[in-house]
C-alpha cells in the first residue's frame, strides 16, 4: 500500500485564513541552494531538474528493493534576502536567496541517497555536485494555508509577520518556509495550494 507521508505528519496540513502554531518534528530532506529570481535564474530549473530524479531514484528503490511504496512529496522551499523588505514588501526575486526542500522517508539510508544521486548524475541531473542531505530542524512555527498566486502572498505574510506573531508574544527566528501542494505547471495560479511557515520563540 502507497504511504502519503503528507497524511502522517500534521504539519502538512494548514487552513486557509487561520494561523496555527505548531511543533516541526525534525525532517530529513534532499537539499539545493540558490539565489536569484526563480522565474529566470538558471541555477533554479538546474536544481528541479536535480532534486525530482533523486528524488523518484529514492521512491522506485523504496518500492522495488523494500517493498515500501510512497508519494513523492511537494516541493518545498526556504527563503530569504539581505534586506527582508526585498521578499516580504518589494518582491525584488532578483535579490532571493532560496534552499529547495524535498522530503526524505526516514526509512532511507544515507547510502542509498548517495546511490540515488549518482543514478541522477549518470542520468544528466546538472546540479547534483549542489545537493546534500540533511535534517532541518524548525520546531515551534507559525503557518497557514495560502490560496492563490505566489505573487499575492504580500499580504497574508504581512499580517502573520505584524500581527499575528507578536500578538502571540512570539519572535521570529528561521527563515520563511513555504510548502507547495499544487503542482504550477498544471494548476491556475488562482488555485495554488501553499503552506506559508515561519518559525518563532517566545519573545
């Protein structure tokens, strides 16, 4: 039977207009960094066209050799600028800097991600000698579930960042998280499902 780790671990799941505070367990994930605007830096579609091929590598392993089968999961993505104003109010992607995220079952090795790695090499992957695999740990965070186009994320971020943290006498800490379940290339931005995560401490 297929898992959907989505399911298993609560914090994958948000609802739009409601800001939850949760604990993130730590996740081992496959991950990239960046910089640039991810509409056109090249070094972005380098590292989709990296991270999915070991990422299916990892899954069809799974299946084949553990007989544990699972869906790959989203895309997800931390990201940050020098000046916060640039991603929170300007949306200046030119300045970005990003890491892209994609979970890892806890059941896999370390070798096999190597094994899946240089599978993904041999294959053609262009930014494999950028990817490592590590344990990112959040813990207490702040969420919620954004609806629409990423470019209208301005506001809903705006009021978690204001209003919602600092009402909850909370600071934060990481760096801003997001979480797609949409798939872009083949849903109306209108529709996008993205979960906005940003983690906190008591202030």
């Amino acid at each position: 039977m297929k898992v959907d780790l989505k399911a298993e671990i609560p914090t994958y799941s948000a609802r739009r207009g409601r800001f939850d505070t949760v604990t993130v367990p730590p996740l081992r994930y496959l991950m990239i960094d960046g910089a640039g605007d991810p509409n056109t830096a090249p070094a972005y579609q380098e590292s989709l066209q990296t991270l999915y091929p070991v990422a299916y590598a990892l899954k069809f392993f799974s299946k084949r050799e553990l007989d544990r089968d699972y869906t790959v999961m989203p895309l997800e993505g931390l990201w940050w600028a020098d000046d916060p104003m640039a991603f929170t109010t300007q949306r200046d992607k030119s300045r970005w800097s990003w890491t892209l995220l994609n979970l890892v079952p806890e059941w896999l090795p370390d070798e096999q991600v190597d094994a899946a790695c240089a599978k993904a090499a041999a294959g053609g992957a262009p930014a494999v000698h950028r990817l490592r695999c590590e344990v990112l740990d959040e813990g207490l965070c702040v969420q919620t579930l954004h609806i629409g186009s990423y470019d209208d994320e301005e506001p809903v971020l705006a009021e978690m960042h204001e209003r919602v943290i600092p009402g909850r006498g909370l600071r934060m800490t990481g760096i801003h998280h997001e979480i797609y379940l949409s798939d872009a290339r083949r849903t109306a931005p209108e529709k996008l499902r993205t979960v906005l995560r940003q983690p906190v401490a008591r202030a």
